[in-house]
C-alpha cells in the first residue's frame, strides 16, 4: 500500500472513530436522562409548583414554577432578540451597508461574541444589575438571555438573507420598489425558512442556558407575576436539585432534565422540519 492509500485509509478511520465517539456521547447522555427522567416524571410533578424547600430537599410539589419559568425567560429573550436581530441583519446586506470593511468587523465582533461564555455575560448583567440598584428578576434574565442569543441569530439570520439571489432584488427596484419594500416584501420572504431556523436555534440555545441567568434571574418557588419578579427556571432546578442528598430531590432534577432534553429535541426537530419544507420554494 503506497503513502497516498495509506493516508486515506488512516483519515477515514479517524473521522468515523470521532463521529462514533460524538453520536455515542450524545446517546448516551440522552439515553441516560430518559431512563432516569422519565419514570420520575408524574403529572403532578407538571401540574404544581414546589410546596418550599427547594435548598433542603424536603418540598413537595412538583416543577411548574421551572417550566413556566423557562418558557416566559426563552419566549421573551427570543421576542427582544427578534427585534434586534432582523434589522441589524439586513443593515449588514450591501443594499445597507454600502462599506464591506465595516460589515467585515461587524461580524467579526459577532463571531467573538458569540463565543463568549455565558456566565460573563451573567457577570455583566449583574454589575449592571448592581449599579441601577435591581435586584436579579424575569427582566433581567430576559435581557441577558437576548444578549446570548443575538451573535447566534444575527449570524444565522445574515447567512439566510446573504442566499437570497441578487436578481430576485434587482429585479424589485426595476419594478421601483424601495430598499425597505424590497426587504421586507422579498428578501425576508424568500429567505423566510433560514430566518425561522435561526429563531428556533436561539431559542433552543436560551432555553437550556444556566449559566448566564444563575446570577440574573434569581430563584423562586412561585410562578412570576411581573419582570421584576424572580424566576426559576428547568437548568437552575437541575443544578440545585442534583445537588442535594435526597431521593426525591434528584428524581425531581432528573424530571426535570428530561422535559428539558424533549423541548430541546422538539425545537431541533421543529427547525429541521421547517428547512425541509420550506427550502423547496426558495428560488435557487
């Protein structure tokens, strides 16, 4: 066998031996979190909040407050991003932004940002949390929530609008349409499926994030009633919950990591099936 065969073989072998090792991983984590998980999962464990005693382990009740909790922190990080992300996205198209070297660092900087790991983004909440005098509550995890997700969307976002053929828009002005009737009447319509992909991505990323709102959002047996509320949340009831030397305390950190693991998958799932769907209508 000459060098050149033996290279190949070599590579071959060493990308099927480390995508084994990442689909086993994932499968394993997944096949443990449903064996454990699931048996401890009751409707009442859905349907009801914690009687108290989350920090000794002793509470009754189940995890509601963490699930409603999740979702208000995600739907809202997600709405905020959304605002901020889809304008900022069509400034970075050429039609906008007529300088690609300010672009260039634009997503250069968003590239580092999105590298950043949450719990600094946790820690510059919290200084500014400190210095307007707040207290960590459902607001200001929404808040840092968007801030993680931004670089995520604002990139996915961009790649979406970036496929949408030049003479799809060129063919617009012709017919005298502005850049803002262009944009919003064809551009984000033709890439309409990459945006909602990018939209279920970040969610996805803010639903399963503790990091960043552990100092944030704070921490509550109640469902909240207000931004200035703390809130629960499912990857905070897992952290403390494993933690402690109770049965009942990890049955419920285990519950509650199998409904976040199935809302994780349904939004992948959601994502994929949306691309598939969609992408058949988009003009190549």
């Amino acid at each position: 066998m000459d060098r050149r065969k033996a290279e190949e073989t070599f590579f071959k072998w060493l990308t099927a031996i480390c995508t084994i090792i990442v689909v086993g991983s994932a499968l394993a984590i997944v096949v443990t979190v449903i064996i454990k998980g699931a048996p401890a999962l009751s409707l009442s464990m859905i349907t009801q909040t914690p009687s108290g005693g989350y920090y000794t382990g002793t509470a009754g009740g189940g995890i509601l407050n963490a699930i409603v909790g999740s979702l208000y922190l995600a739907f809202g990080a997600t709405a905020l991003a959304i605002a901020i992300s889809l304008p900022v996205a069509l400034f970075l198209q050429r039609d906008y932004a007529m300088k690609s070297g300010f672009t260039g660092f634009v997503r250069f900087v968003l590239d580092i940002l999105w590298g950043v790991p949450s719990i600094v983004l946790g820690m510059f909440m919290l200084t500014i949390i400190f210095f307007l005098g707040m207290r960590a509550s459902l607001g200001a995890g929404i808040i840092v929530l968007a801030l993680l997700e931004l670089p995520i969307m604002i990139r996915a976002m961009d790649a979406a609008i970036r496929s949408v053929p030049d003479k799809m828009k060129e063919a617009s002005y012709a017919l005298g349409a502005t850049r803002l009737e262009t944009s919003l009447k064809v551009v984000v319509r033709q890439a309409l499926p990459g945006l909602l992909v990018a939209i279920l991505l970040a969610f996805g990323r803010a639903i399963g994030d503790g990091a960043s709102i552990m100092l944030t959002s704070g921490y509550s047996d109640r469902i909240p009633t207000s931004l200035g509320d703390p809130v629960a949340s499912l990857p905070l009831a897992i952290f403390y919950l494993s933690g402690l030397p109770y049965s009942g305390a990890k049955e419920k950190a285990y519950a509650a990591a199998f409904i976040l693991l199935v809302i994780v998958l349904l939004v992948s799932m959601i994502s994929r099936y949306i691309l598939k769907k969609f992408s058949k209508y988009v003009v190549k």
